[in-house]
C-alpha cells in the first residue's frame, strides 16, 4: 500500500511521463504512415504543387517539434489547418502540435489541437490518438469526468486496453480504488501480451487490488 501512496502532484507526473513516452511512440507512427501515404499513394485532395506545399508545411512543423520551437511550431500547423486541411497531413500535423504545446505547458492550445483532429480527421486511427491524448491534457487540468467522457467517446478498439488504462488512472487519482481496479483489469485483457505497457499496468492493478482489500478488511 505505502508504495502506492503517491499524492496527485506525482501521478499527475506519471501521466506527463506517460505522454512523453507514448507521445513519442505514437508521433514516430503517424509520422511514417504519412511518409508512407504521400510516397505511396498520394492525397485525395490535393495533388502537385498543394501536396508539395503540405508536406513543405508539415516537416517545418515537424523540425520545430523536435529543436523545441513552439511559436514556429504553432504558425506551422495554423498555416497546415487553413490552407490543407483536407490532407492527411493536417490531423497529423496537428497532434504533434499538440504535444508540443502540452510540452511547452500551453495546456489550452493543446486541447485546442486535439479537438479539431477529433472534429476533422476522417480516420478513426488519428482521432482515437487525439482522444487519448486529450484526456491527459483534461486530467492535467483537474477536468476528470470530461476527461473520463473523452475515453468513453468512440475510438479504435486497437487503443482500448491504453484507454482503459487511463480511465483506471484517472479513477485512481480520485480515490476510487476499486474503479480504478474495474478499469485495469479490463485494459489487461485489451492490451498487447508482449508489450510493456501490460506489465506497467499489472503493477498498478496489483496496487489498486491491495487498497480494496485494505479498506474491505477495515470495514
């Protein structure tokens, strides 16, 4: 029980390391589906000269994500969403922009971000992402039921055991072990049996587990 003592401030962190390090994973991966639709296949929308001027925009967007710039990376994505917003180019560009702005604390601009993905983006993939990400944003900012009602909206079921997995964070916070408990045995079945986020979210379920068995002993 004392190792899962954590008061808010530190798992307000772990959710924030938990960005860093799936914000990481999932910015990498949207990244080469987009390399791989614009060599591939092109974009529906626009072709030539728009398709180049996309890609120009998102890659400036990109090289300012990655030197840590967020007003060039803001004008990026701004430029991205008016004059291309119907390339794949744009939901992706706004989702690294986002981090970028969660990064750089400016919590309303990256919610700002993530609510036109999950407005825009015609694929489920990106906007199951967006979801995600926008209940780490809105638990950051202490909003938990809107942050809970972001997870319960429609999303890919290949994110469901990592959105399980933050609702039983979010339980947790507020002190409601067993849901928490509820939330973490069900992303257990979801989630990928070689990846390590099982193994990350067994340690909690077996935390959790021993606090509801703490406060049923007490009663």
């Amino acid at each position: 029980m004392a190792a899962y003592d954590l008061d808010e401030q530190e798992k307000l962190g772990d959710l924030k390391a938990w960005w860093s390090s799936y914000g990481n994973y999932l910015t990498a991966a949207v990244t080469v589906v987009a390399l791989a639709v614009a060599a591939n296949q092109g974009w529906k929308y626009y072709t030539g000269k728009q398709a180049a001027e996309a890609s120009t925009l998102y890659f400036a967007l990109s090289d300012a994500a990655s030197k840590n710039e967020p007003a060039k990376a803001k004008d990026a994505v701004a430029q991205l969403i008016e004059k291309f917003p119907g390339t794949g180019y744009a939901p992706r560009g706004a989702l690294l922009a986002a981090k970028v702005a969660f990064d750089a604390g400016d919590l309303p601009a990256a919610k700002a971000q993530l609510d036109w993905v999950i407005a825009n983006s015609k694929e489920t993939e990106l906007a199951s992402i967006a979801r995600l990400r926008l209940a780490a944003v809105l638990l950051d900012q202490k909003q938990y039921d809107a942050a809970i009602a972001a997870l319960d909206a429609k999303h890919s079921d290949a994110f469901a055991g990592l959105f399980l997995d933050m609702k039983g964070d979010i339980f947790n916070i507020q002190g409601k072990p067993a849901d928490a408990k509820t939330a973490y045995e069900a992303a257990l079945v979801k989630l990928d049996p070689k990846g390590s986020q099982k193994q990350y979210t067994q340690v909690k379920l077996d935390a959790v587990s021993a606090l509801v068995a703490s406060a049923g002993a007490t009663k």
